[in-house]
C-alpha cells in the first residue's frame, strides 16, 4: 500500500545523509516502517536479519546511515547478536540503534542503544527519536 501525499501531508526533503537502516524478520513490518519513513523524506535501507543488516552496514560509506531501527527477535543473526558485533566494530558502534520489539524491555539494559520501543508502536515517537538523533549526528559531525 502507498501513502498518497497530500497537503497536508507534504514529503519532507532530508538531505543524503539521513539514511535509516530497518532490520527486522516480518516483510510487512520492515515495508511499513520503510514506507513512513520514506515519506518523511528519509533514505531507507532494509535487512531481514542482523547477518544481512551487518553486509549492509559494512557495503555503505561509514557513518551511513544515522540510525539502525532494530527487532530483537530474528532468525540468522538475532537483535542481540547483532548489537555484541557491533559493539566490537569501531565504525559500526557509533551508528545509533533503536529497538523495536514486540517483546517488553529486558531486565538487563541493552548497552549501545538510543531508545526501546515495543511494538506495536506510535510512529510519531520512532519519528521523533530518529529527527533528533540524526540532527544531533549531523551536528556532530558538522562541528
């Protein structure tokens, strides 16, 4: 399904180096996420798994994207998998991670990540997290 542009919803125009990497199993989950993120003017990339997620990562210019929006529960290379190898990667540990999980937050804090959301979740807060820590890398970078 497409989101048809209105007036009142305009695409947003965001420069080349915002680009949002969307790993998640569910196909349905990653093209919805895509979609709205795509309206909003953002560059999107999509992994089923952490192991394609990883190639994906490594294929792109360092610091590209700014934020990974990450499940937790997938086959291959799982959420948590995936954060330990990129915990252990100096390029890739300064790429922020948001988790999106339909399971409730762990016990144990996940060390390395901007946010824990779960699913099913309000796109205006995915959105909000994504404007300020990709504006705040931006501004990072700029400096």
């Amino acid at each position: 399904m497409d989101i048809v542009e209105t007036a009142v919803m305009p695409r947003e125009k965001k420069g080349s180096h915002e680009t949002v990497l969307v790993v998640d199993d569910d196909p349905e989950i990653r093209e919805s996420l895509s979609e709205l993120l795509d309206h909003r003017g953002y560059s999107v990339l999509q992994a089923e798994n952490g192991r394609r997620a990883l190639d994906v990562l490594k294929a792109v210019p360092p610091q590209t994207p700014c934020l990974v929006v990450l499940d937790l529960a997938m086959p291959v290379l799982d959420g948590h998998q995936f954060l330990k190898y990129r915990a252990e990667d100096p390029v890739l540990r300064r790429i922020p991670v948001v988790v999106v999980s339909a399971n409730p937050r762990p016990p144990q804090p996940l060390e390395g990540i901007e946010a824990y959301l779960q699913k099913p979740l309000e796109p205006d807060v995915l959105l909000e997290i994504i404007r300020r820590t990709c504006d705040e890398k931006l501004g990072n970078k700029l400096v």
